[in-house]
C-alpha cells in the first residue's frame, strides 16, 4: 500500500475513533489490512500533524492538528501530563518525557516557530530542542519549566 492511502486511512481511522495509543492505531489499521511498524506511524503522526488532546472523558485521544488548537494552554497541558524532567546544556533544552510522548511534544513546539529554537529532535521519550546560543535556551528552558510547573 502506498504512503498516501495508509495515510487516508491513518486520518479517517483518528477522525472517527477514540484511539489513545499507537499499538490501538496499529490494531484498528491491521483491520483494514495495513501492516505498518511502529515506527512508520510515527513518522504518518508527525507529517499529518496528529496531536493528542484531552476528551470529554479526560482521556488523551489522537487528533489531527486544527490551527485553533495550537495555543499556551494546550502546549501548558501536554508538557504537564507528557513530560518528566527538563533540563539545559550549552545550547541543547533537553525534555525527558512518557514513553512514546517525545515527537508529539516536539511537533507542538515545532509549531510555535519561536526564534530561540532552530531545532527539534525526538526519540521515543526524550526530546532534544536545539537554540542557537546557550541563552536562547536557558529561555527555552524557561518558559518549559514554567509551563510544567503551573
């Protein structure tokens, strides 16, 4: 199957569905006679800007991106229920989060295009976001820390 109609699929599956993990993404898309790794719905998560949201049952659920969802609160809410420990080195914001919450985290950030970030990089539970100065993400870290603790 091509990239674009797993893609569809990936879409439709996270527009009808309450899907909270990617193992049940993986078990809905087997269903329709997708085989696809995790790391490929992953990468799918990333490129169709699915984000994770709270529903009315206070559950995490996948959900493709809408601009208005993008704000302070829903960043504040993610990096308070998604990440561990956050921590600075030279230029580098280092997130530690749950596991598999690191790109969701890093997408959102992403979208925010803040001049003290060049960069982001996830892994499965730790994201690295890259500032082109060591005070640029001490800023970064900041306004993190801040959001984390509210």
């Amino acid at each position: 199957m091509k990239k674009k109609e797993r893609q569809a699929i990936l879409k439709e599956i996270i527009a009808k569905e309450q899907i909270t993990t990617q193992d049940d993404l993986l078990e809905k898309l087997a269903k329709e006679n997708i085989v696809a790794t995790q790391a490929t719905i992953s990468r799918d998560i990333r490129e169709l800007k699915i984000i994770k949201v709270r529903n009315d049952k206070g559950q995490m659920v996948y959900r493709l991106y809408e601009e208005k969802q993008l704000n302070r609160d829903h960043l504040k809410e993610m990096i308070q229920e998604m990440v561990e420990k956050i921590s600075q080195v030279q230029f580098l914001t280092i997130l530690h989060t749950t596991t598999s919450s690191a790109d969701l985290v890093a997408a959102l950030i992403d979208e925010m295009q803040m001049a003290e970030i060049t960069a982001t990089m996830a892994g499965t539970d730790t994201l690295l976001i890259i500032s082109p100065n060591e005070e640029q993400a001490k800023y970064v870290a900041a306004i993190l820390r801040e959001l984390h603790e509210q």
